[in-house]
C-alpha cells in the first residue's frame, strides 16, 4: 500500500467542493489531500444526530479550530435534533450500519445538497467515507441519491482511504490532537456503545475527556 498522498483533480471539469464533515479526525486527512491539490473547497457541517449537545459542540470546535488553521471557509448548519428524532422513529433499535444509519446519511446529504442547489456548488463529497468503522457503499449510496434530486449537482464519491489515506487520518488526529470520539455520535450509538463496554468490564464513556497524542504509540 502507498502512503504518498495522490494530486487531486476534481472530476468532469468541476471547479470547487461542498464537502460534508462529520469530525475533525475524519476530515482532516480530506482537507489537507484537498489543499494540497490546490482544490477549491468549503466545509459543510451538519450533523443533527450527535448527541448530547456537549458533545456536538466540542466536535464542531475541532472541526473549527482545523478549518480556521488552514483558512478554509466553514459553513455551520442547523443543529435540528428534532427533525433527526422525528426520522429515528421506529428505528430506534436497528444496528449500526443498518437502516437508522442510512436514514442519518440520507437526511445529511440532502441537506449538503440542498446548500450546494443554493449557493453554486455543483459537487458535494463528506468525509464520512474515511472512517474504516462505516460502510463506504452504503455512505456513497445516499450520497448519490441526495444529489440526484437536483440536474445540477454531483456526488464525487472518491475513496478516501486510498493511497494511506486512513492512515494518514490518524497520523494527523495524533499530530492535531483532535478530541477522540468514542461512539458514532446519535442517543442510540452511545447507549450501545456503553452496553457493550459495561458487558466487557469497562466503564462508560466520559464526554470531552479523551484527546489523540503521539503518546498513544507509546
């Protein structure tokens, strides 16, 4: 596998990206593979399932706080638990991976899309993908379906873990230490998440206290 980061171009001619991001740790590798290609690009940042609040602010800061090192536009988008609450309905037990989740990537990218229709981007991507805890075909499905609604916008669903891109995530999430986050993000995946840490002899997971370090490979 190589770990040089590839040059980017953006596909069929078009000239900038909306990128939907989730997290710093997930889309710091994106941004930096993005800015070195001289790729024009904005965040988008939409994320109505983290939950609780604490911890939806302290992922958005880190998502800030990288964008405004690298002087990237950073758009903050509604934070509307209750349209995401609404849509979990029923779902509220399915698995990881399952239909609760493309219900969450669907409502996200329909969003990015919608802002894209809006404000002339005609080519929207998330850095979703980059996670190896999340179905890349699955992310790229609901992203391609967000864009079809719209003749003008195109969902780039590039591989990002590619050429030691995963990797590379978590060089810079070390480098940067970025708040690691320990569950997905919504109600459902915390609750899960402590079942199992508390059925295996571990605590539960303490909000905002965990951070990457270069001391991790220590």
């Amino acid at each position: 596998m190589s770990l040089e980061r590839q040059k980017l171009t953006l596909p069929k001619g078009h000239d900038k990206l909306l990128l939907h991001s989730c997290c710093a740790p997930c889309s710091g590798e994106v941004m930096e593979t993005l800015i070195e290609s001289g790729i024009d690009f904005s965040i988008f940042f939409y994320n109505p399932n983290i939950h609780p609040v604490k911890e939806y602010l302290i992922r958005k800061e880190e998502n800030i706080r990288f964008a405004q090192k690298h002087n990237i536009p950073f758009i903050d988008c509604d934070y509307d638990t209750d349209n995401w609450f609404a849509r979990a309905k029923g779902m509220e037990n399915e698995p990881e991976k399952g239909i609760r989740c493309t219900m969450c990537f669907d409502m996200r990218f329909e969003r990015t899309a919608l802002y894209a229709h809006e404000h002339g981007f005609s080519l929207i991507s998330s850095s979703l993908g980059i996670s190896r805890w999340k179905n890349m075909q699955q992310i790229n499905d609901c992203g391609l379906r967000a864009a079809a609604h719209y003749p003008n916008i195109e969902y780039w669903d590039y591989n990002w873990r590619k050429h030691g891109g995963a990797v590379r995530m978590l060089e810079i999430s070390k480098r940067e230490e970025f708040y690691q986050q320990e569950y997905c993000g919504c109600v459902y995946s915390l609750r899960d998440t402590n079942r199992w840490r508390m059925s295996n002899g571990r605590d539960r997971i303490k909000l905002g206290v965990k951070f990457y370090s270069n001391a991790m490979d220590e």
